[in-house]
C-alpha cells in the first residue's frame, strides 16, 4: 500500500484528479476528423511531464484498437504526432515498437531532438535502431560535434580527379604526370559546423540528400493566424484548472472561454495544460 500510495500521489491533486478522472478528450477521433490538439508544458518544471508520456500512450493505444476494429486497421484521416522538446518528456514505453508500427496504421511521428546524444542518452542501445526506422532524417543545425560527425558521414564520400606532375630540368631533365580518382567527404564535419543557419540538409529514404535553404515561415499563407509575426493574439495558460470533483456538471455559460475548443481556418483546436506543480491541501 505504502509503494502504491508513493506512485501515485501526483493523482492525488485537485488538479491531476480533475484532468484525468473521465475521458473528454476522445483520442480515438483523431484519425476520423480534423484536431489539433497542443499539449502544453512549464518549462522550468518536469514534475508532470509524464503526464505527455501517458497520454502518447493511451493516443497511440485508442488509435490503434480503432482503426483495427473499425476501419481494417489503417485509419481514414491521417494523425501527425509532432514530438518537440522530446528530450525533456519520458518516452512512450515500446517507442521503437511505435515507430516501426505505426505507418501501416496512417500514423506518423515527428521526434525534435537538439542533437544526437540526447537520442542516445535516452535510447543507449536502440538509437541506432530508431534512427533506421525514419525514413526522413532534417539537420538544422548545431553544436554538437557528434553530431557533426554523424551527419558527415551519412553524406558519404564524392570522388573527384586529382593529377600530379613533375619536372626535372638539367642535361638529361624529364617530367612526369600523374592521373588519380581520389574519394573525399562530401562535406566535413568542420564544414557542417560552419554552415549558415539559413540552410539546411534532409535525408530522404532511397534518395540522395538534399542541400536547401530552410522555409521562410513569415511567407507562410497561415502566419497570419500566429503570434508576434502574425495578427493573432499569444496563447497564456490559464491561471488555474477549474476543480469539478464528483464528476459535477458546469452549466456551459460558467465555462472559462480558455477552455473551450476554438476553430482556425477549418481546424478544431484543443488545448491540454499541465499545471505547475502545487502543494497539497495541509501542507
């Protein structure tokens, strides 16, 4: 009991006990109609960040059980799991196991890591492994010289032509000249350190890697709809989680506007805080 209790004290929360005593974010929808939904975290507290992993879970659990039962087990619209800050959340338990999984289920996942040691960090024998699963690998760029190395040695090797000639002058003087193939990096890990933010290298599956400049996101039709370069106004998390204990019904016109869904250009969006970690009541 005593083990119990210790595991799951955070649940014992007003606010933990609110957000996960009934389903009313239905996750199993997903893969049948537009959402967006914006799982939002405190930077400077990780007391909760589990809550993402668990939610990953049951996300990619109900999505698989309903496409199985239901639609012949690919689901008709098709669900992006965009992992940022992946580093800094537990990873979903068997997340090789998803990866190599969920494509045939018309599921995708997106994992944004700062650099390669942090894939290694949390995966220390089956990064690679992860890495083989993706089929489409995006350097943006950094400090990592691990990295570096990575991203240089999966370029490969160019080959260019390389002649050498010599001449001897005197009485009986004589030249020679020499033709070679000589194989080189295509780019060095010191080049990749060197390379100007506005460019980017993609690996593609069966294609050879691509040498571009990053997007220009202000161009984007949609920017409009953003923060700071669009018109829309910033997100601020709510002050607090409203507590309705015994599963209570809130008439609809007590609801906090923060919380319900808001439409944008056709898209349904929800948004999922967790709140900053709060001390019990008698504390």
């Amino acid at each position: 009991m005593i083990m119990a209790s210790s595991r799951l004290k955070h649940f014992m929360l007003d606010e933990i006990a609110d957000m996960t005593m009934e389903d009313e974010m239905d996750l199993a929808s997903l893969g049948e109609k537009k959402r967006a939904i914006f799982v939002c975290t405190p930077v400077n507290d990780t007391s909760f960040n589990y809550l993402v992993s668990m939610m990953y879970m049951q996300a990619f659990q109900q999505l698989y059980d309903r496409a199985e039962r239901e639609y012949g087990g690919r689901l008709p619209r098709h669900v992006r799991f965009i992992m940022d800050e992946f580093y800094n959340t537990p990873p979903p338990d068997r997340f090789d196991n998803v990866l190599s999984t969920c494509r045939s289920y018309n599921l995708s996942c997106a994992v944004i890591l700062q650099d390669i040691g942090q894939l290694k960090t949390m995966f220390e024998k089956e990064w690679e492994s992860l890495m083989a699963q993706c089929d489409e690998f995006l350097y943006l760029g950094g400090n990592d010289t691990a990295t570096h190395k990575y991203v240089s040695e999966r370029l490969g090797k160019e080959t260019i032509f390389s002649k050498t000639t010599s001449q001897t002058r005197g009485t009986h003087g004589s030249s020679s000249q020499n033709d070679q193939k000589v194989g080189t990096e295509l780019m060095t890990p010191d080049a990749i350190s060197r390379m100007e933010n506005q460019y980017s290298i993609l690996f593609m599956r069966g294609e050879r890697p691509v040498f571009d400049e990053k997007y220009v996101l202000q161009k984007h039709p949609n920017v409009q709809w953003l923060a700071g370069d669009g018109k829309a106004k910033a997100y601020s998390p709510p002050e607090h989680i409203p507590f309705h204990k015994y599963h209570v019904e809130i008439p609809a016109d007590e609801i906090d506007e923060k919380y319900k869904p808001e439409e944008i250009g056709g898209v349904l969006f929800e948004y999922f805080v967790i709140p900053p970690q709060s001390p019990q009541k008698g504390e």
